[in-house]
C-alpha cells in the first residue's frame, strides 16, 4: 500500500525521465505487483463467497449452470470414454454371482422343491394357494440355470416341469404374477432350448388365464381360479384392476401367437392396449386403476412404482419386440415420457438427484380436485433409468458407447434422465447395509427442520429409526437398480457400471445370505447386522442374479438388440410377425 500511496504523492510528469535514483530496486518492483495479485486474490474471495451464497440458496442452478462444460469433456453423461469397448466377461465376478445362485437353488431344492415359494430361515416352502402351487420358483427360475450354463441343475428343474407341474389346480392366482413369472419363465426356456414341452405347458397355462379377459372392457379381472376357468374380480379393490397388471401381459401373449399360430392371444393383449390408448388421458400419464367394466382410469394415484412401473416399460418393449415397426407403442412411450418428465421430474435441492415424485389426487374443501406431488419413490422405478437409456438408444441400436450425434429429438433427454435416476437409485444405497430401501423420500425446498436433519443427503427413509421399521426400511432383494446397471453396461461398455453392480452384490452377500442356504430379504437396510425376513422372492433367482450374471458376462450373450426382456427378467427374441396389422 505504501508504494501505492507513494506513487500517487510524487506523479512523474511525462516529460519527465526519472533519475537514476527513481528507478525501483527489486524490492521496490515485488511492491507494485502486488496490487495485482491482490485484485486477483480480492476477486476470487468474491467470486467463492457469490458461488457459495448462489449454491447455499439454490445448488440446483449452479450445478445446470456447469453441467455442459461437464458433458463436454465426457462427451455423453455417464459415459467415460468414447472409445468402442468390447464387453469382455469379467470372470471373478461373474463366477462368484454363479457360485450365489447355487447356493439360492441348492436350499430351494432341498427344502422346498416344486414349491411356490421358499423361506430359507425355516428351511421350509409353501404355496400360494391351499390346493397347491404351480410351480412359480421353479419355472421362474429355469432360464437363469440355462444362461449360467448350470447343466445339472436345469435337468433336475426341467423334469419336474415335466412330470410334476400342473396347473389343474382349484385355487385363486392374480393374472399378471402368472403370467410374468410362470408363463413367461416356460416362453424364455422355450426360446433358450426349442424344448417343446415348454410351448405345451405355456399354451395350457395361457389358455386357462384367457377367461380373464372377458369383461365388457376387454381388460381382463385381476384374477382367476386356473382350475376351475373361472374369473375373479378384485372385490377387495372394488373390482377395479391395477394399469400395471393390465398392460404388463402383452410380450408373453405376443411371443405365445408367434409360437403357436394361435391368433386369440395376441388379440386379446392388443385389445388391452388398444383401450388404454383410447382412455390414457392428456397428458398422458396414465393412473394406477383402471375400471375393468368401463375400460377407463379411474382417479387414483399417478407413479411409476407399483402398480404403475411396468406399463411404461412394456410400451417401449412392445415396440421392440416387433422390431420397431408398431410406432404405435413407441408414441404412446414418447407421448408418457415427455409427460413424466414435466410433471414427474425433480431434483433435489441440495444434492440435485432427480427422482420421479407421484402424484396423489385430493379434493379440495369446496371439492375441486386437485393433485398433490409427493416426492417419494418405490425401488420398483429403479428399473426406469436403464429402460430410458435403452429408448434413447432406440433397443441399443446406437455406436457402444453412443456418439452424441446419435440422438436426436428427445432422446439425449431421456438418456441424461436415465443415467442421473441410475445415479440417484445408487445413492439410494448408501446405508448402513449398502441395500437400498423400498421407498426413499426425498428433501424439498422447504421442508420443516426435522426432515432437513434427517436428510441431509437429501434424501430419507420414513419411519427407519422407528424400533418396529415401516415397510419402506425393506429390501426384498429386489432386481431393478442391478437391471438397470446391466442396460447402462451393454449401451456403453463403462466399467463403472459393472462396479455398482459388484458393490451391490457384496452387500447382498454380507447382509442377506443365510448360511445354510438361500437368500432372505432385510427388514431395515439402516440396521447391522439386519434383521431378516423368512422369504427369498422368487425374483432373486429369475431376475437380481441374472441381471448381475449378464452384467459380468461378455456381449455376446443375449444381446439387446436380438432379444427382449420381460418384466421378470425372461428373454423372448424379437419377432417379425407376417400378415399382422402393426400397431401404428
Ligand atoms: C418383479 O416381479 C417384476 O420385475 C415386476 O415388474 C415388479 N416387481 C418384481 C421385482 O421387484
């Protein structure tokens, strides 16, 4: 500051040359460059405190604000390299997913064989109906023995569909459980073996679910007895059908046509769509109930979890099954994603982790209706992040990784939205167990204190620090996060996909595997040791370990773009039908 004062006391005039006594020394010379540095130091205490102030009051921004110079240097968001990576295997770590579902199999087949479902604490199995079961963890189950290359084991299996399944059986099964896992389990083996005793078995299934479908709608009842044919509204549910069971039928009865020639499947699941493409309101978001006399949505919850999810995934798969030719699936897929991402999508206000928040329908106190954003969201959406970047990439058909070129319209937004919910559904898993809840709420900007404390991640699990946790605390050793991780590895090759996958397969390990065999899920992810439910869903072995084997596995191994997966995890290949009006 002196040199400063000093300078401006003494002014040199122009014409002046100043003596030799004026020239500065050197230190006089460190002097005057301090003005500089100390205008730079001055700037970027301001520019930290303006960005701090800027992300304290609204981090959301900050981070859009820098995002693109982000993308820039990754070229596409959750792509590291551009470079093309040939999807090797990574054997250590797909031999030990094996090694997982062998030791899931050997203590159902040993308590439990040919029963509906397993419970490895009791050691025991049941059915999920008095007069017996028809075989949901074992056909559920076939196809994943066969990809793993478990020769044994799938001969065991298949014999037991051939000499013990059968599904003349007098009890009550829901039409959509049925058909995902038990008829879908027989088509995938079919497609996987041409064992034709798989087509014999899933035409006597299918023909027996068939009675539900006939309502004045064409949408079918949500149950039926198989024994007796006969349909069984959901009295319960004021007979009313959930769109997720509804529209989640369509790949299996398709692929069933395809095989059999006979036409009344593929009808019947056309008709479905059809009703739905007519009653889905604008815009197209369609709600979780649907009036099966009527064939219209009733108001009801609008989400992508339960009872909502799968219809969103089936319109796209549907698309692709037929090998993109029905661009009536792919509208309405596109119609409901520009949808969900203006009223669905949201960021966190910290952290900025897009979640998919529902929407409640309320009547207000002079009876309007309106609707509330809830900002919550089922593990079951997990699911979307994978199945977003696979529309995006049109059925992985794009360069591996995709070239940013690749996508035009609005596909670099649902490839973005897909990664950021894969980002988000991991985060999910940062707990005490490394497992992710059934449902995470999320922050919002002005939530109460105590939300804010529980939360400071930004997101929260209700009721988790209860001494009896709420159901959301759960993790039932459910697939979608891992299915979406697999997805996100075929389009790119990105090795960080393969290790969120890893880390959540560890966590399985360390936390739900029972010693003496079998899976169970954990009452509260947040506590360890967990506590553990006496139930192994059957999805563990027809979905979580065969996503994370094809995770691990090379490419070449069911690829995406010559086969479609159904909602359990099944693989039928995509069809060309002749002589059949598309779906336009
Ligand atoms: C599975 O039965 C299917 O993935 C279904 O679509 C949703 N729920 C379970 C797995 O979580």
């Amino acid at each position: 500051m002196e040199g400063i004062r000093e300078r401006k006391a003494r002014p040199v005039s122009e014409h002046e040359q100043p003596p030799e006594d004026n020239v500065p020394s050197q230190h006089a010379r460190a002097q005057t460059g301090w003005p500089v540095s100390r205008l730079l130091y001055t700037l970027v205490l301001l520019l930290s405190t303006v960005l701090y102030l800027f992300w304290k009051t609204n981090p959301g921004a900050l981070i859009r604000l820098i995002e693109p110079w982000y993308d820039l240097s990754e070229q596409l968001p959750g792509v590291s390299s551009p470079e093309y990576a040939f999807l090797g295997a990574d054997e250590v770590r797909r031999d030990a997913v094996v090694d997982a579902f062998k030791h899931a199999w050997f203590a159902y087949e040993r308590d439990a064989m040919g029963d509906d479902e397993y419970h490895p604490l009791s050691h025991k199995g049941s059915n999920l109906t008095d007069a017996g079961g028809i075989g949901y963890t074992v056909v559920d189950s076939l196809d994943t023995m066969i990809i793993m290359g478990l020769d044994e084991e799938y001969r065991r299996a298949r014999s037991w569909v051939d000499t013990k399944l059968t599904f003349e059986v007098d009890g009550i099964f829901n039409v959509f459980e049925t058909t995902i896992r038990v008829l879908g389990g027989l088509l995938s083996a079919y497609h996987l073996t041409h064992d034709s005793l798989y087509i014999d078995r899933a035409k006597d299934l299918a023909d027996r679910l068939m009675v539900a479908f006939s309502t004045p709608s064409g949408l079918p009842v949500a149950m039926v007895n198989l024994g007796t044919r006969t349909p069984i509204p959901d009295t319960g549910n004021q007979n009313l059908v959930s769109t997720a069971e509804v529209a989640t039928l369509q790949l299996e009865l398709r692929y069933l046509t395809e095989l059999t020639d006979d036409d009344s499947y593929w009808r019947a699941a056309e008709k479905v769509m059809q009703v739905i493409r007519k009653a889905v309101p604008v815009p197209p978001l369609a709600a979780i109930y649907m009036d099966p006399q009527q064939g219209t949505f009733v108001t009801s919850p609008i989400r992508l979890g339960s009872r909502g999810d799968s219809y969103y995934e089936y319109l796209l798969k549907q698309y692709l099954q037929t090998g993109r030719v029905e661009t009536g699936y792919r509208e309405m897929y596109d119609g409901a994603m520009d949808a969900i991402h203006e009223h669905l999508v949201q960021r966190t206000p910290h952290t900025n982790f897009l979640y998919t928040a529902e929407l409640m329908p309320e009547r207000t106190q002079t009876h309007q209706m309106q609707w509330r954003l809830v900002p919550k969201q089922d593990h079951l959406v997990c699911f979307l992040g994978g199945s977003l970047m696979l529309g995006a990439t049109d059925g992985g058909h794009f360069s591996v990784p995709p070239r940013a070129e690749e996508f035009v319209g609005t596909a670099r937004r649902d490839w973005t939205t897909g990664y950021e919910l894969i980002k988000t559904c991991m985060e999910t898993h940062r707990t005490h167990t490394g497992l992710s809840p059934e449902i995470a709420h999320f922050r919002t900007k002005n939530d109460p204190q105590a939300i804010a404390d529980l939360a400071p991640n930004d997101w929260y699990i209700k009721g988790s620090r209860q001494p009896t946790a709420a159901l959301d605390a759960r993790y039932i050793l459910r697939p979608e996060t891992v299915e979406s991780l697999f997805i996100a590895f075929r389009l790119t090759g990105d090795s960080r996909y393969r290790d969120w996958g890893w880390q959540i397969f560890q966590s399985i390990e360390k936390h739900c595997k029972v010693p003496t065999g079998g899976y169970a899920g954990v009452t509260n992810v947040d506590i360890v040791p967990p506590e553990l439910e006496d139930k192994m869903e059957t999805f563990m072995m027809s979905e979580t370990l065969k996503y994370l084997y094809l995770l691990f596995s090379d490419s070449s191994i069911l690829p995406l773009t010559e086969n479609v997966f159904n909602t359990e995890a099944h693989p039928f290949p995509i069809i060309r039908p002749t002589g059949r009006t598309a779906f336009t």
